[in-house]
C-alpha cells in the first residue's frame, strides 16, 4: 500500500476551533484521497490570558501568533482560523489563501432555556455579559441603563456561566455562527438584525493560511476558497486595516452581495465606529459594482472607512484606545478589577 502524503493542519485547542478545523479536513480529503490531514492543536495567548478582558490586553495577533510561528517552523501546512481573528496585516510569507462560505454573521442573544426578553425592554437591572467592545458599545446605545460584565472561556464556558444559579448575567451575546458549528443552534433566543447590531470583520468566516510560497498547499486549498465570502470578507478587512483596528476595538460592519441581471456583482458595505459607551458613532455606507474582482471590493473598504474617517471615527478610536490602556485598577479583594466602561 502507497503510504498516503501527509498535509499537517494547525488549530487551536478549542471546541469552536476543533470543530471548523474538523470542517476544513473533511473538506480537504474528500478533494484529494491520496493524502492525509492530521490536526496540530496548539494553544495560543488569546487562550491562556482568561483573567481580563481582550480589550485591554492592547496586542493583536492573540489567537493567531502560536499557530504562525508552528507555520513558519514547518512543523504544520496549513492553519485554520476564524477569519476574524487573523490581523489585516497578514505576516510577510504567509496568505490567506482559503475563504470557506460564511455561516450567518450575526450576533444572537442567548438566554437560560425557557428565558425570554424583547431587546426593546433590556435596561437598568439587566446585565449583559459578552467579551466584545464592539457588542458592548452597540448593546449600550440601544439600551441604555444596562451593565455589561465581561464573559471569557470558550462557548461551553461561557453557557456555563450563564445558566449557573448564582449567574449574575441576563443574557449573553455571542455569534451566531460559533453556536451552529458546535450544534449548539438550539441555545440561540434571538437574532440580532443589522438595524440592531453590526457584526464584527469576518466573522462567520474560516480562514485557511499557508506560506505564501508553497505552490502545493495553495493549490490544495484553492477549491475551498467561496467568491461571495471572500469579497464581502476582503471589503470588511479594508475597513479595519485603514481604521488601523483589531478585535479589540468597537468597529461592527455588514455586507450583501448580489449577483443580479447579466451577472452584474454588486457588493453593500455598512460599517460603523463606536464609543464605548455608545453614545459617539460614525456611521458610513457604500454600494458597488464589484463583479468578483477582490480589488474593487477592498477599493470599497477603503471608500467607506475615509467616509468614517470625515465623520470623526479616527477621533473616536483615540477614545477607545486611550481609556483602554489607562483601565486596570485594583478593586475589592484585589482579585477582581474594574474595567473603564467594563466590570469583571
């Protein structure tokens, strides 16, 4: 028997990761039956600092950097991420070189089973509990009184949390994407539509990233890459790389791509800038004729993040930024710690 070539495949550790990484490797051998993709599970610093919240950790790359370095080394082929993660500043050698088709890219409400509350009546008394400034600062703009507490841990985790009988929390916000491919759908209470919440920058989206010279790989994973996805994707990250952003700062966006008469491709980007306490946006939108070409979409990105800019988005950012690194104060027993615009 031919000994089968083998594809080494990087991930996290985490349940959410395991499971989209599980999606690309059977993805992967259905394509290509003489060779065999083993899992490389790493953590990375995103995973091993739970303490604070991600915000004021102030570095990017956290759920990425490991995995990078394995790359680099050729200990593994390829890595899978969740297109979110992964800085628009892509490392030098390296491409993403894989977009899969998005799952839904909407944030939901989850609530305890058999717990239910319209968004219109969240406020005073209710506590939400999410890890994202750019859910948070949305969430507090449309309803104001409510206390956000930071939630980290993997999706279990934070469930977990929720549902225990002491939990402090009303509800959680989370994706809804990352609640689908755990086949966790039945948790969900409620979508958040675009008039509600703006999701983050890929999110819904794994990303496949190899070295930008291995002609094999890039070959390999080159049918598992979806036009749609990576348009809107690509649009979304040009955006945010102008916005000089990350995942810690509260920047939602949301994108439609049409394919109508004649397989005219049109794309809409919809993004907007926050504070932190939801009281200072920048909003901004942009339509156009992109027909599958990556660089008229991010030529749109760019289109709708100089119209944030005019509208004071880059003051805004300065904000989150500069109370993001004057935050951690000792509070209580000193195991706890306040958060500007936060509590842990």
């Amino acid at each position: 028997m031919t000994e089968k070539e083998t594809i080494a495949i990087g991930t996290r550790k985490s349940a959410l990761a395991i499971a989209q990484t599980v999606e690309v490797q059977a993805a992967l051998e259905k394509l290509n039956s003489s060779k065999t993709f083993p899992l490389l599970r790493m953590s990375t610093t995103g995973d091993n600092i739970q303490g604070q919240p991600l915000s004021s950790i102030g570095t990017t790359a956290l759920f990425t950097r490991e995995l990078q370095t394995s790359l680099e080394k050729h200990e593994c082929d390829l890595l899978v991420h969740s297109l979110k993660d992964v800085p628009t500043q892509v490392k030098p050698g390296f491409v993403i070189g894989a977009m899969m088709r998005r799952e839904e890219p909407n944030d939901v409400i989850v609530m305890r089973p058999g717990e239910f509350k319209d968004l219109k009546d969240f406020g005073p008394g209710d506590v939400i509990g999410t890890s994202s400034v750019r859910r948070a600062s949305q969430i507090r703009r449309l309803c104001p009184g409510v206390q956000v507490k930071d939630v980290r841990g993997n999706v279990n985790t934070r469930l977990a949390k929720l549902d225990a009988p002491d939990s402090p929390y009303t509800c959680l916000l989370l994706a809804a994407a990352g609640l689908q491919r755990l086949n966790l759908d039945h948790r969900i209470t409620a979508k958040l539509p675009p008039s509600s919440m703006l999701h983050a920058v890929g999110q819904g989206s794994i990303a496949i990233e190899c070295r930008a010279n291995d002609k094999e790989v890039l070959e390999i994973i080159k049918p598992l890459d979806h036009l749609p996805t990576r348009l809107r994707c690509e649009a979304e990250r040009s955006v945010m790389k102008i916005l000089e952003g990350g995942c810690s700062v509260p920047i939602g966006v949301w994108t439609e791509y049409e394919l109508g008469s004649e397989n005219v491709g049109t794309l809409r980007l919809k993004a907007l800038v926050s504070s932190l306490d939801g009281t200072e946006v920048a909003e901004a939108e942009a339509v156009a004729e992109v027909n599958g070409n990556v660089e008229l979409a991010i030529e749109l990105g760019r289109n709708v993040a100089m119209q944030l800019l005019a509208k004071g988005a880059d003051k805004i950012l300065d904000k989150v930024l500069r109370d993001r690194h004057a935050t951690l104060e000792p509070a209580g027993t000193g195991e706890e710690k306040t958060i500007k615009g936060w509590e842990v």
